[in-house]
C-alpha cells in the first residue's frame, strides 16, 4: 500500500471509529477489510488500541471523579428554616417593645442612670461624659533599671519562647514581642 | 435561536442576577466535561480536583465578561484552557525542584483474580496513559475529548475553535502517534 493509500485508510479507520462516516463509508470499510486480510487486520489494530486507550483514559478520570455530591433539599428543611426565622423575628419584636423595668439589667452605668427610660419609646438626651483636663506639658520621666546601664530589658513573654524587650525611649512605652527562643 | 440556545441564555442571565441554584446548575452541567479538558491540557489527573476549582472562581468572576452567552461552553474551554495552562506551568516550576515518585503506579485492583493480574493491568493503564500524556498537545486535546466526553468532530472543534477537517485529521495523527508508540503493547 502506498503512503497516499495508508493515510486514506487512517482517516476512513478514523472516521469508522469515531462514528463519523457515513453509510457509504461504512461498507466502504467492511468491503476492504472484507476483501483485503491486510487491511482487516490493520483496522483490528486501530480499533483495538482505541478501545484499550479509552478504556485507560476513563478508568484514569474514574479515580479522580469528585467525591462530594450536594444534599438534595427536602421540604422539611426549608419548613424549619422558615420556623427559625419567624421566631427570631418574634422575639426580637417582643425584646424591642417591652419595657424593661429600670435598675433590671446589669450594673448601671452613668450613661444608663441618666438616661433611664420610662418607656423605650421616650425621648431620651445623651449626656455628656466628663473629662479630665489634658496636661499641656509632657515631662519624660526617667525610667532605670536597677543594675542595668541601658535602657531597655528582656523580660519573658506569656508563652514559651517568647521575649518582650521593654524600652522606654519616646512618650510612649512600647512591648514588643520577639518571636525567638534564644 | 434554537431551544437550547434560549435555555443557556436564561441561565446564564439568571447565573448573573445570582439567583440561588443556577450557579450550582451550570456546575453541575459543565463539570465533568471541564475536567476532561483540564486533562486534555495538562495530562496530568493529578492536578485536575485543584484546578477545576480554579476554574469556576475564574468564571462567576468573568461571567459579566461573556458576550454571547450561546458561545458559553466555547468560552469556557479557554477560561478552562489558560487556567489549566497556567496550572500546568506552575506545577512544572515547583515539579523541578523535587525528585518525584513514580506518577503512573496505579491502586491494585482487589477485584481482580490475582495480584499479578491486578499489577500487568496497572502497568498496561499506565503504558496506555503514559503514550497519550506523551502525545503533542495539539493532538492530545481532541483524542482525550473525543475518548472521555464522546464529543463529536464538529463540538470538538467548537470548543478548541477548529474546523471538522482539522479536528479530523488531528485525531488521525494522534492515533497514529500512538500506534507508532504502543506498537506490539496492546495484546490481542
């Protein structure tokens, strides 16, 4: 068979196994294979090898399908979630609109004596809260450690390993912790 | 516009307003054959859980950008195509700096009769997977699509953006590459 004649028959192989041939292509097929043991043989070969290379393919994909499938809803999920939602807005609404008797809750705050409602639906003004005067002066103190010529230490932290250098150099004092066991 | 055409409009509109489930319902259309072409891509199964989750983060992201919701499973196979590209690539970087195992042992198969049995058989799944790995990408991505999602010539060449001649002959010449590589491995 010459190289034009093979490639013929590779596309009409092709074409047969990918059942894209038409019917006369078809008995084109069986005719050759039919009367040609070569060309039988040859289009056994093709077939097969597709059909072992498929099956390796597929049965590749198969061990890697997903394992997780989404629950089907049924109706009494969606009943229980409507449930939940109406008495949440039940009680809600009924938190909101009764009146809480005053000196009920927690330990009042000034905010909380000040405002103490009658009625939740009573005009109420805030207070304003009281605050210090700030200094005008910043002096810096003067920190030492005792035994200690520098001005910053290593104290141990809350969890093994780790050190907090304390140092006291601007307004501020800043703990900064060093993430090293040494 | 066909019925099937109207129908993914609607549920690519719908997917866009966000309406509960039909993000769920196009995932559950296209996954399967998403993974099929993440391995068409990359030949690697093994990549193919991580990156199809890639894939649909980068669709609910791009959806806006899709003009022609008819053309969506087109224009899911590139976003599928770049990201397993991309996928590929990264995996090769981070691949060069370990020695790996053996990629194509495959799980015995306890139903089988013997353990030798169950070891020929993983060996031959692993010649078969390893040739078509092997192939050029140019043919690999119709032989695998045309094997794993029974695609016919005229889809295939829909989603790769080719013509039913050229699909035709890729896969003649994927099969021929095979041949050439499994030759006397395929017992009768």
């Amino acid at each position: 068979m010459t190289t034009t004649t093979n490639e013929r028959l590779e596309h009409l192989f092709s074409r047969v196994l990918d059942d894209e041939a038409t019917p006369a292509e078809r008995a084109l097929c069986e005719a050759l294979c039919r009367e040609h043991p070569q060309v039988g043989a040859a289009f056994e070969d093709y077939r097969r090898l597709d059909q072992a290379v498929g099956d390796a393919l597929r049965a590749t994909m198969r061990q890697r399908q997903p394992r997780t499938y989404p629950l089907p809803v049924r109706w009494w999920t969606r009943a229980g979630k409507v449930t939940a939602v109406a008495a949440a807005a039940c009680l809600a609404a009924f938190a909101w609109l009764h009146p809480r008797p005053p000196g009920s809750g927690p330990a009042s705050t000034p905010f909380r004596q000040a405002a103490a409602p009658v009625s939740w639906f009573a005009p109420t003004t805030p207070q304003r809260d009281t605050v210090e005067p700030v200094p005008t002066t910043y002096e810096r103190p003067t920190v030492r450690v005792r035994g200690v010529e520098r001005q910053w230490i290593i104290v141990p932290g809350d969890e093994p390993g780790v050190y907090r250098i304390i140092q006291v150099d601007r307004v501020r004092t800043h703990a900064i912790p060093v993430h090293r066991d040494f | 516009m066909t019925a099937d055409a109207e129908t993914m409009r609607e549920r690519i509109a719908r997917a866009r307003r966000g309406e509960p489930g039909a993000a769920a319902r196009l995932v559950r259309d296209h996954d399967a054959w998403v993974r099929s072409a993440i391995y068409a891509v990359t030949a690697r199964s093994e990549l193919v859980d991580d990156l199809v989750q890639q894939i649909w983060t980068r669709v609910w992201e791009r959806l806006d950008t899709l003009e022609n919701p008819e053309q969506f499973r087109a224009w899911l196979y590139s976003v599928a195509r770049n990201t397993a590209l991309d996928g590929s690539m990264a995996d090769k970087r981070r691949r060069s700096r370990f020695t790996p195992l053996d990629d194509h042992a495959a799980p015995l198969d306890r139903r089988q009769p013997g353990p030798l049995a169950a070891v020929a058989r993983g060996e031959l799944q692993a010649t078969l997977v390893g040739a078509v790995q092997s192939l050029p990408a140019l043919y690999r991505e119709p032989f695998v699509l045309r094997h794993l999602e029974d695609w016919n010539y005229a889809e295939i060449g829909q989603v790769l953006g080719l013509s039913v001649e050229t699909v035709e002959t890729r896969l003649v010449r994927a099969r021929r590459l095979l041949r050439e590589m499994l030759q006397g491995k395929v017992e009768p």
